[in-house]
C-alpha cells in the first residue's frame, strides 16, 4: 500500500469513530450552521435576565441642567463682540 491509501483508510476510520460517538453520546454526526435544535424550547430560568434600566434622580438631572446651563452662558459670552471699545 502507498501512503496516500493508507492515510485515505485512517481518514475513513476516523470519520466512523465520529459517528459512533455521536450515536452513543445523543448528538447528531454533522453539526451545521444555525441554532441546534430544541434551543427555543428552554425553561425561563435559563433564559437571560434582560438588564435592569438605570434611571437617573430628579438630583443628578438638576446638576446636569446646571452645567449644560453653564457651558451655554460660557460659549454665548465668548461669542459676544465687545461693543464699547
């Protein structure tokens, strides 16, 4: 025998054991694209949690206005030409 039948014959042989152990282990010979089967059909508690909403206080929003407020009186004052002189 030449190399290239014998590596043709060890390829068969692994391809077979593949088989097997997807018999005796439950799962399919050939894995595809796509989600595997019976994924939709999973309990509630091992779906994702969807992520609480984080809200801001009545606080955080006050100090926000009041630097936005800042920044605008900022830029407006630098944007002013200067009339007297």
């Amino acid at each position: 025998m030449n190399l290239a039948n014998i590596v043709s014959e060890i390829d068969q042989e692994i391809a077979r054991l593949q088989q097997a152990k997807a018999i005796l282990s439950g799962g399919s010979a050939r894995k595809g694209p796509g989600r595997p089967r019976g994924a939709a059909s999973k309990p509630d508690s091992i779906q994702p949690k969807a992520k609480a909403r984080r809200r801001i206080s009545a606080a955080g929003r006050a100090k926000i206005a009041a630097a936005q407020k800042a920044r605008w009186a900022k830029l407006k004052k630098a944007q002013k030409p200067e009339a007297g002189k």
